[in-house]
C-alpha cells in the first residue's frame, strides 16, 4: 500500500469511527463498558 493510500484511509477512519459511536444508538456504552471492564481486569 502507498503512504497516501494509507493517509486516505488513516484519515476515513478517524472520522468514521467518532461519527459512528455518536450516531449509533447504545454503541458508545457497549464500549464504555467494554473498556472499563479491560481496563478493570489489567489494573494491578
């Protein structure tokens, strides 16, 4: 893959990512929750 293929699709999801947890219903708590519960099991 080229540098600027790889920038393009670099650049697609960082702005797809943010937009889909804003606008997906219950999708950023299923993530809140996934995150707490890792970050819960790593924490020593």
């Amino acid at each position: 893959m080229k540098t600027k293929n790889y920038l393009i699709l670099c650049a697609a999801l960082v702005l797809l990512v943010p937009l889909t947890i804003l606008f997906t219903p219950g999708l950023s708590d299923s993530m809140e929750t996934r995150m707490l519960t890792y970050l819960m099991t790593n924490a020593r």
